[in-house]
C-alpha cells in the first residue's frame, strides 16, 4: 500500500497527498477536471503526476484516494469503474464525513476493498503542511479490510483513527460542522456588534481572538462545565438581562445568545447555582 493516487486535487487532496509523501508513500496519479490544480498540486507535493484522465493513475496505485466534493462521489466512482481499472485487491477511501462508503459501490464489485477516511480538521489552504494532521481524529466507515489499511494509515500520519456506523455518519458531521463552520458566522456575528459601537473593522474580529483562544485552550483541557465561564455560569441574572435588551435592536444575534445561552445554562452544574437563579435564567433564555 505504497504507492498513492488521488482524485481531486484541491485542500484537502493535495494537503493529504504532501503529508502521505513525508511519510514515504509514493504520490501517484494527482488527477483533476482542472489540469492546471493537478500542476499546482504535483508543485506543492512535490511528486505525482498531474493528469486529468484517471486510468493510467490508477493502474498503478494500490491505494486511491477520492477527495472530490461530497456530491460528486457516487458518479466518480461510476466512471472510475467503467474506465480505470484493474480494482481486485485495490484499496479505495473517499474524504467525506458525511457520505457512507457504499458510494464506492461500483468499485466494490469490481474488487476493490472500500471505506471513508475523514479527517477532523479544517484545510483552508492546498499546503496545509504534514504537521497538520499531527493528533487529530479521523473518521472511518467501511469494509473490515479497507478500514485496517485506513487505520495504519491514519497512524501514519501521527493521526487518531475511530469507527463511525455508516448511519451515524449525518449527525458525526454535523456536530463536526457545528464545531468548524459555524463558529466562523458565530465570531463575525460578534464582530459585527463591536462595528456597531464604533470598533474599526479591520480591529473586530481580531479584539475578540485573545478570547477566543483562551477559551479553546479552556476546552481543550477542562470538562464542559470547567471550561465555560461568564455571567450564566455565575448566575449573573442582571448581566444576561442586559445583554438581551441591548440584542433586540439585533433579532439574529439575540436568537442565537438565548439559544447558546440555554446551552451554557445547562452545563453549570445543579450544585453551583441556587435553583431560583437557575429558573430566572431559563425564563430570560427562553423569552419568558
């Protein structure tokens, strides 16, 4: 399982292709609609061959990896078995988080041991360098054999490999996405208050990132009652009062303070905080 080819050249493919290259896996095929991405990608890696047909890619490899958008899969797979091959004794992952390995299908009946292999990490860029990969999870789903491969080569990477059930795979990713994508909305929507009181643009976000990588590094080493601090977990009943008023000339932002707020509410433990505070705040969250 040394040499590598891979479908879509974009973040995630070619940040994956760099790190699988500086663990002494040979770089195949880099294969893309786009052949000019396949040649960005084989100068960032380093190696492979940019192509944008797959067969010749693909009868060299032992392991294909498929990192097009989670959409396409199904239909790359379908014209991967009509047109590249051989598949027997093949090892083929797809990166999506969402999207369970039976997409591989086409390929499975060919011979081809199949499974998805997501990483839970972000690639905002296409050299996102190997050390990104350095003790993050990885998701896997699929047929036993392609899921051992994928665990070694997970451990690889310095990653941590997991099993997801195939039908478990839509509420995985979206607890992944909640984590990811939707603290970005979350950071400018507070930004956006700052703007309203006159903080400068380019200064915003960037007085509030202090804050938010205290409070990262509070998750990353306390539990999730340990980690929260701030007026709902003291029972601050006045200060919650008064971040909603000064919210309701702002509908969306207020929503999303109460609906958090609930959250938050109950992870301080029972034993914290009095009961009627507790009962206040709920009521104040939820708009009673």
């Amino acid at each position: 399982m040394k040499r590598v080819s891979i479908i879509g050249t974009g973040r995630l493919g070619t940040s994956l292709g760099l790190a699988l290259s500086k663990k002494g896996f040979t770089i195949g095929g880099l294969v893309d609609r786009s052949l000019s991405r396949a040649k960005k990608s084989r100068r960032i890696i380093g190696a492979g061959r940019a192509a944008t047909r797959a067969a010749s890619a693909v009868a060299r490899a032992d392991l294909v990896i498929i990192a097009v958008p989670d959409e396409e899969i199904a239909s790359v797979a379908k014209t991967l078995a009509r047109t590249a091959g051989p598949w027997e004794a093949k090892i083929v992952f797809h990166t999506s988080g969402i999207r369970p390995s039976r997409d591989l299908a086409p390929l499975k009946a060919l011979g081809a041991m199949c499974a998805s292999f997501h990483p839970v990490q972000s690639f905002p860029r296409m050299d996102m360098p190997p050390s990104h990969f350095q003790n993050i999870f990885i998701g896997l789903e699929g047929d036993e054999r392609a899921v051992l491969r994928a665990k070694t080569v997970s451990r690889k990477l310095g990653a941590r490999p997991f099993l997801v059930r195939s039908g478990d795979k839509s509420l995985y990713h979206a607890a992944c996405s909640m984590t990811s994508n939707l603290v970005v909305p979350l950071i400018h929507m507070a930004g956006d208050l700052l703007r309203k009181i006159g903080v400068p643009d380019r200064d915003a976000i960037h007085l509030l990132l202090p804050l938010l990588v205290g409070t990262l590094q509070n998750v990353k080493h306390l539990d999730g009652a340990g980690a929260l601090t701030g007026p709902i977990s003291r029972g601050d009943v006045s200060t919650v009062k008064r971040h909603l008023d000064a919210l309701g000339r702002f509908p969306s932002a207020r929503a999303v303070y109460r609906i958090l707020g609930a959250e938050a509410l109950r992870l301080v433990p029972k034993k914290k905080l009095p009961p009627l505070k507790i009962r206040t705040l709920r009521k104040l969250l939820e708009g009673k």
